[in-house]
C-alpha cells in the first residue's frame, strides 16, 4: 500500500527543485521584459509568456519554463510526480498570498506580488492563484503607494483576468475604483496595463457601466491622448469595449475623445482600424456625429474605405452609412460627395465584405438621392 510517508520522500525532491529552479526564474524575469503580442483584432491582450514559476503540462507530464528571449528549458518528470508538483505550486502559492496580506516588510511584499505576476501567465496557475483568495489582495495593493509594488499587482490581475471566471471575482472584488486609482497614478506600465485590465473586465456588460459610472473613461481618454504606442492601443481597446453602451458613448465623446481618434487615423500610428471601430460606434448618436465631423473625421472615413484594411473599409462603410442616413440633414453625404467618396464606395460594393457591399450600396443609393435634389451629376 502507497503510504503517506513514501508520497513526502517523494514530494521533497520536487520542492527542492522547484524552489532551485524558481529562483533562477525569477532573475531571469527581472532582466526581461514584459511585452504583449501584436495583435490586429480588438480584444484583450494577454501578457505573453515570460519568466515562470513551475508550469505543469499535463498532456506531456512535464514542467517547462520559457525564460523570455531564452531557449526553453524543460525539465521531465515522471507521470508519479504530478501530484508533487501540483502540491508544491499550490502550497507556495499559498504562501505568497499569505506574505500580501499578512507581511509588514514592503521588500516581502513586493517579491510576493511580482512571483504573482509571473505566475499567473499560466492557466492552471490563475486558477491556482483565484482558488488560494490571491485576487483580494492584490486588488487592496493597487492602492499601495509603492509604484514598483502597485506595478506588479496591476500586471498580476491582468494576467488573471484573462479568465472568464476571474473577470467575475475581480469585479466582484471592487477593482474597478482602485484600477481606476492606477490608471491616474502609477507608472507608465502600470497604466498601461490597468487600462488592459479594465478593458478585460469589460468584456461583461455590467463592467462597462461600472467603469463609465465610476469615472474610468476620462484617464482612458487622457491615455489614448498622451500615453506610449501601447498606452494608446490598450486605452483604444478598452475604449472601444465601452463604446458599445449608450450611456458610455456621451461620456467618451464629451471627454474629447473624438479628436484623439482622429489623430490616430493617421496610417503611422498603427491604429487606424481601432479608431475606425470606435468612431463607427460613437456615429451611432447625433452627438457623436456632430463631433467627428466637427473634428474632421469625414474625409478620413472615406479615405479608410478607399485604402484601409478589409476591415477597417467595414467599419469606415458602417459609419459613412449613419452620417449619409442622418434624416435631420443631407450636408453629410454632400461632403462624402465633395471628398470623391463615390468611386471608393462603388469599389466596395463590388469587392468587399458582405457588409461593407451592404453598407456601400446603402450610401450609394442616399448620394444618388442627394444628387438629383441638388441637381448634381454623379
């Protein structure tokens, strides 16, 4: 019969090894940076793997670390030790937590919250980290007023949050207010990576209410306007994540969102199509058309539908189509007209997605209408 004492001889040699091996893991992530893939869709970005802790791969019953920019190490053991290794993830795991709500040394702490942060880019480990009570903690460090500290906090809820199930305890957890807290606050990549949380969170629509109504749109907009490249892409994220409610649409065009989109427009920036989407979603209401076109957004949109991605001429499509359909004035398909916004579009409704055929025929047809009001020839 197995006995206990022969599963601990077992077990101890794991441990050993882990231990050895984490520290050696966690001097290579501190040499390494933290770097999210590119990514062409508009969802939300995981941290991609660096520097971790025992990662179990059950399939292959082995443990593998990805030190960043490094050769992989992979370590084999045998199928027997799983258990082992699942005991000694989950008991330093534990204690970690413990070390975030129980220590009064910062240096302990700090260290705690960074192991967290490094952990928790694996899957099985965010579970980990959820079901040892990792995520209240963390959340009560935002606050902390050591930047380095709130830093690897705020990257730690990131990674987790890439679960659909921790999305919902950290709301749960109120991390909404002190996310918040970092996106004003805390360092570059600390804003950063709050705006990528927030835009996670998002993902559930009571999150974007409580985001729009706890304040989160200003400081995303004040990032979109003044942050890095990737401030700017994970504000247009969660910006657009937003967008999709009508309450939160009046507060992103009222906070002078509008204007920084259309800086973003330009083909340098890389971010054209995720401008393109966000501004599609804010013409869907008279305000926000009246401010894109005050801000010049039109002749952009139409250049989009003549040279943008297959996408981006959707969306550009989409949101010409709302202005041309505007009841209350026809100004806007003249200016479509006055831009050559015609031979782009018949381009597009002969070639593109079935929305963007769609979306063209239905502007074509408006022009067409405003033509012959006007007298005009196409």
């Amino acid at each position: 019969m197995y006995a206990y004492n022969d599963f601990i001889g077992e077990l101890r040699p794991v441990h050993n090894l882990y231990l050895s091996v984490l520290q050696m893991t966690l001097q290579l992530g501190k040499m390494a940076e933290d770097q999210r893939p590119s990514s062409a869709e508009i969802t939300p970005l995981e941290e991609p793997v660096a520097p971790t802790a025992l990662i179990n791969q059950r399939r292959n019953r082995k443990v593998r670390l990805k030190p960043s920019k490094l050769s992989p190490i992979i370590i084999s053991t045998p199928v027997s030790d799983t258990r082992g290794e699942i005991a000694v993830i989950e008991t330093h795991v534990r204690k970690l937590v413990e070390n975030l709500k129980s220590s009064t040394s910062l240096e302990t702490i700090r260290e705690a919250a960074f192991e967290l942060r490094l952990l928790a880019k694996d899957d099985e480990n965010r579970i980990s980290i959820a079901s040892c009570d990792g995520i209240n903690p963390l959340v009560e460090l935002l606050l902390s007023p050591d930047l380095k500290t709130q830093e690897h906090s705020v990257t730690a809820l990131l990674n987790l949050s890439i679960s659909d199930n921790n999305k919902i305890m950290i709301a749960n957890a109120e991390a909404i207010g002190p996310l918040i807290h970092v996106l004003q606050t805390g360092t570059p990549e600390a804003r950063e990576n709050a705006a990528a949380t927030l835009s996670s969170l998002s993902k559930f629509d009571i999150n974007k209410t409580r985001i729009g109504s706890c304040g989160g749109i200003g400081p995303l907009v004040d990032l979109l306007e003044n942050g890095s490249l990737q401030g700017k892409k994970d504000a247009a994220t969660a910006l657009y994540n937003l967008s999709k409610t009508t309450e939160n649409r009046s507060i992103i065009i009222n906070s002078g969102a509008v204007k920084h989109l259309i800086d973003l427009m330009d083909p340098a920036t890389g971010l054209v199509d995720r401008a393109t989407v966000i501004l599609a979603n804010l013409a869907t209401v008279p305000e926000g058309r009246i401010a894109i076109a005050q801000a010049g957004g039109i002749p952009l949109l139409v250049e989009a539908v003549e040279l943008g991605s297959p996408r981006g001429k959707e969306n550009a499509a989409a949101a010409l189509w709302l202005f041309c359909s505007d009841s209350k004035s026809n100004r806007y398909c003249k200016r479509v007209l006055e831009e050559g916004g015609r031979p782009p579009l018949v381009a597009l409704s002969m070639s593109g997605t079935a929305r963007a055929k769609e979306k063209a025929i239905m502007i074509l047809d408006h022009l067409r209408n405003v033509q012959r009001l006007y007298g005009k020839r196409g």
